[in-house]
C-alpha cells in the first residue's frame, strides 16, 4: 500500500518529555520534579497562608481529575479548565479579577513543561526525507494549544507540516474519531491513505485503527499489546524505523 499522508503524533514520539527537567521541589523530604517550584512562589504573592504541601497535593488532585474527566467525557479538558478545578479545590473561586492571575500562573507553568521537551535532531532529520514523500501532519492530545504550536516551533518542526491539530483546540482527544476525522477533512484524504505513527496502544493505535487508518506502533520498551487492542500494521522500536517501512 502506497500512502499519501503521514501523520504523528507529538509527545513521546515525535518529542519527549524530559520529567527530571523540571525544578525540583521537596515534599515530607522527598524530592519531586514538578512545575510546583516555579508556579507556587507566584501563588504565595497572593495567598501566603497556603503551604507547599497544601498547594502541591490540590495541583497533583486537579491533575487527576482533569484526567478522569478526559478519560469519562471522551473529551480535552484544558489546562484553563484543569486550573480552574485546582483553584476550587483551594476554596478560591475564580471570579473575573483572578482571572489574569490564573493566567499568571498558567503561563509559568506551560513555560517550564515547554522546556522539560526535548525533540531528537535525528527525528527533525527524519521529516526532512519525508517531506518531499507524503503530507504529513500531526495530531497531539495537549491541554494548551499554544504550548504545543510553540514546542514545535522551537525545534524547528512546525514547517514539515501541512496539518497541526491539537486535541486543546478542538475540544476531542484521541481515542475519539472526531480527531482523526476531522484531520482527515483538512488534508482531503480519506482515513485509509493515511498511515498514523504513535507510541500509545489505547490512544493512537486504537483510535487510528478504529477509522480505517493503518499505523505504526512506536513501541520503545518492547511492551506486549493489550488484547483489546486492535494489532497494529507494524511495530516499530525506534522511530527512524519508518524508513524501511516508508521508503
Ligand atoms: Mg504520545
């Protein structure tokens, strides 16, 4: 089968995202690598009588609401939304006049994630000699469109792309179908001419599998594939392995 679209996903595929990056923060005596250490000296300005320990626990609880929202609603829960619902669990409500400094906060917060990403100069390379090959777009779920559109600004690969879908910006994550769907109304292909690559079994290689798309399963640690899980058409232990298959 010869495709004419070749679609990516972002995070842990394309790029990495580097948790021991970020600043550390010392909870109960335990060192944490959390975005906490540069968000909560701008929350103390404000509300002083918060403790780390305090601050740290609502931030992780919102984390894992956001993402049992995501996962029940089958939809993108925003980092706006996430903050919100930490705000919340604070007993702060968000009324108009916190609003920028919500933003505040959330803009540190997505400035140290943006830099704990780290994109392999070999998988910029590998765009390279797709580029003149297929299309090629990309699909990530992210909670801050900007952020993302900024990460691959940063290292040079927004240009590769004829499509850049953020599941922020459209209101769907994958797994829905609504994601790949509407990507492929963008590029005017039909699902079948598009092969996707993505390391997540239940997110990309479902959600792809599940509308006639073919796809490469970036399977770094040599995982077995969940049963429910339909197979992939290949499975890859590196990225640069789509060479041999693509070529
Ligand atoms: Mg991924």
């Amino acid at each position: 089968m010869r495709y004419r679209t070749v679609i990516f996903d972002l995070f842990d595929t394309l790029a990495d995202f580097v948790r021991d990056r970020l600043p550390t923060i010392y909870v109960d005596g335990k060192a944490i690598p959390s975005t906490t250490a540069v968000v909560y000296p701008l929350f103390v300005e404000r509300y002083n009588h918060i403790s780390l320990e305090t601050f740290y626990q609502a931030f992780r609880d919102s984390f894992d609401e956001a993402a049992r929202l995501r996962e029940i609603e089958e939809r993108e829960v925003s980092a706006r939304e996430r903050f919100t619902l930490f705000f919340h669990k604070l007993q702060i409500p968000v009324t108009s006049d916190i609003e920028p400094f919500l933003s505040s906060l959330l803009d540190a917060h997505m400035a140290c994630i943006a830099e704990a990403v780290h994109a392999p100069p070999e998988h910029v390379e590998l765009l390279e000699w797709l580029r003149p090959r297929y299309q090629l777009a990309l699909i990530s779920n992210f909670d801050h469109g900007p952020t993302a559109r900024q990460i691959l600004d940063r290292t040079g690969m927004t240009s590769f792309f004829d499509l850049i879908l953020i599941s922020d910006e459209l209101g769907q994550r994958k797994p829905h179908a609504a994601i790949f769907e509407t990507a492929c109304q963008a590029l005017r292909i039909r699902p079948h001419e598009a092969i996707f690559i993505g390391d997540s079994p239940g997110i990309d290689v479902a959600g792809a599998k599940a509308v006639g798309m073919a796809v490469i399963w970036l399977n770094r640690r040599g995982e077995a594939l969940d049963e429910s899980i339909p197979p992939p058409d290949h499975t890859v232990t590196r990225l640069q392995e789509i060479r041999t298959i693509l070529g």
